[in-house]
C-alpha cells in the first residue's frame, strides 16, 4: 500500500470515527435532558451525566484528529509501473523466505528473459550466460575470503548482460522495420559483439571460480579421516584373522583321536 492510499484510508477512518462518537454523544445527551427533569436528579442521573461528557469529549478529540489530518498535504500519487514494480518486489521478498523461494524465483526470472529474447541473435550467447549463472550459484558457498567480492562482481555483470541482451532484442525486432537504416544494422552488430564478448568474460570468471574452489579444496583437505580409515580397515582384517585361526585351533581340538577326519586335520 502507497502512502497516498493509507492517507486517504486513515482520513475516512476518523470521519466514520468522528460520526459515530458524535451520534453516541447527541443520544445520550437527549435522553439526559429529558430522564433528568422528568424524574429528578439521582444517582442513576450520574451515570447518564458521565455517559455524556464521556462521549462528547471523545467526540471532540476525534474531529480535532480529523481536522488536524486534513490539513495535512495529501502525498503525490504513486506511478502505477513503479507501484507495480513495488509490489512485485515486496511478493518477491515474502517468496525468498519460504524453503527452495529463492531458487524458484531465480528460476521464473530466467524463462521470463528468455521469453524476451525469444528469436533473436542473442539467444545462443544467452543460454551461455544461463549455464554460467548456474554453475556459479552452485560455487558461491564455497567462494569465502578474498573471492567473496569477485562473487559481487559477477551478480552485476550477470545483470548488466541481460539488459544488454534484452536491448539488442529490442533493437533487432526494429531492423525488419528500418532496412534503409545501416547505422542502425551497425549499432547492432556492435552491441551484439559487446554481448558476446562479455559472456565470454563471464565464463572466464567463472572457470577462475571454479579452479579457486578446487585449489581451496586441495590445500584444505584433511588426509586423517583416510589414515584413519585405513588404520581400522587393518585392524578389522587383523580381527578376522585371528578369529579364523581361533576357529580351526577349537575344530581340531573337538575332533577325537581315530575319528576318521583327524589324519586330514593333522595333514
């Protein structure tokens, strides 16, 4: 809600506010000037005394808001594409909360540029940048220390190549309109070149990322848990092997003399 709108909503609150306690207050007036010389003062006439001054200082409060909101300027009204764009921004906030929102989000966006570009020269080159994107959102959690910045970097170019991209979109649909335009044709060709050639760049940064991670992981791996797997594989077979020989020790013990297996044990 913009605030010309919550203005406007908070004036017509007290107006309805301000009529209600007024009406409130005239009923309990009129019936303490008619109860109160027609039966005599009374106790029960405190009580319709209090209603009444009650309800007419609360009366009085609220036409002083109104009147003191009034005279207030009321704020400009709000572009309506950048009302919408508001609140696209606010619904976009509320789904990034929820598990697997962001990852949705990033997703419409990427088929809403898409659809954009659709039929143009760039849709090679951005298909490109899509993968790249991708791949580099998948190394941003392992991207710490001195390549958090490089990771900042490249969320602005990302956003800078798609608007240049959805530009020569637009550019290209006016060619067919225009053939006896060259400098356009050349203006075009140049943005094109510009487009690609920063997609290139971005794949580069994103390789660079990529072998970041993987000397990261190089210099940081713990070799222990493998020794220690090791250790306790040799150990398990040692068992194994003890107990194999524990078990034809007890076999041959068991076995009577004369029994016609003993001379194979013996053997």
């Amino acid at each position: 809600m913009d605030a010309r709108t919550r203005y406007f909503r908070q004036v017509r609150r007290l107006r309805r506010s301000a009529r209600r306690w007024s009406v409130l207050a005239g009923t309990f007036g009129g019936a303490s000037a008619v109860l109160v010389p027609y039966h005599g003062l009374g106790w029960p006439d405190a009580i319709w005394a209090a209603l009444t001054g009650g309800t007419a200082a609360l009366t009085f409060w609220r036409w002083s808001d109104l009147r003191e909101l009034a005279a207030q300027p009321a704020p400009e009204p709000v572009d309506p594409a950048r009302a919408a764009a508001l609140t696209r921004a606010r619904i976009g906030a509320v789904l990034a909360r929820l598990p697997g929102g962001a990852g949705a989000l990033a997703e419409l966006r990427r088929v809403q540029g898409r659809a954009r570009i659709r039929g143009s020269s760039v849709v090679p080159a951005w298909e490109r940048l899509d993968r790249a994107a991708q791949t580099l959102v998948g190394l941003a959690g392992r991207l710490g220390g001195p390549a958090e910045s490089a990771v900042l970097e490249a969320a602005t170019a990302e956003r800078t190549l798609r608007e240049l991209g959805e530009r020569i979109a637009a550019v290209e649909r006016v060619l067919p309109l225009t053939p006896g335009e060259p400098g356009l044709q050349q203006a075009h060709g140049e943005l094109l070149g510009h487009f690609t050639d920063g997609v290139g760049a971005y794949e580069g940064l994103v390789g660079a990322a990529a072998g970041y991670v993987a000397m990261d992981g190089r210099l940081s791996a713990d070799t222990s848990s493998v020794s220690r797997l090791t250790e306790a594989t040799d150990l398990l077979r040692g068992i194994a092997d003890g107990l194999a020989e524990m078990t034809t020790v007890q076999l041959g013990a068991r076995v009577p003399q004369g029994h016609p297996g003993t001379d194979r044990l013996t053997a």
